[in-house]
C-alpha cells in the first residue's frame, strides 16, 4: 500500500523547498502556500533513494543566503 513518507513544497519561487509535518492540498491548486501551484511530484522512495537525496551530507541553500548541512 502506499504511502506518503514527506511532503515538501516551495514557498516562493527560486526558494529552497521546506519539508512540512502537514499540509493541506487543494483540488486543483495543490499544496496550500506553494508557489507551483497545480504542480505536483510523486517519486517512489527507491529513486529518491537511488538519487540520495535524503544524504545527511546534502547542504541546502536558502533563499536569504544561509547554508544548512
């Protein structure tokens, strides 16, 4: 069966995306507060993994120039 495991979204266009505990999705806009509206990405944890993108070595850049490692 299956599952949600995270949910991001992107606040405003060119920022970082920012992982959400919750959101709420909106019938033909997506993801309360998110820039891309009507844009939504499902990935299988197998490619994400494959990608590495939950690396804990992975830095993000924020829109206000900080880094996060």
């Amino acid at each position: 069966m299956p599952r949600v495991v995270r949910l991001f979204r992107v606040p405003k266009s060119g920022w970082p995306m920012e992982e959400l505990a919750q959101v709420s999705a909106i019938q033909e806009m997506g993801f309360e507060g998110c820039a891309h509206a009507r844009q939504l990405l499902l990935v299988d944890r197998e490619t994400l993994d494959a990608l590495e993108f939950f690396a804990r070595n992975d830095s993000r850049e924020h829109h206000d120039g900080r880094t996060e490692w």
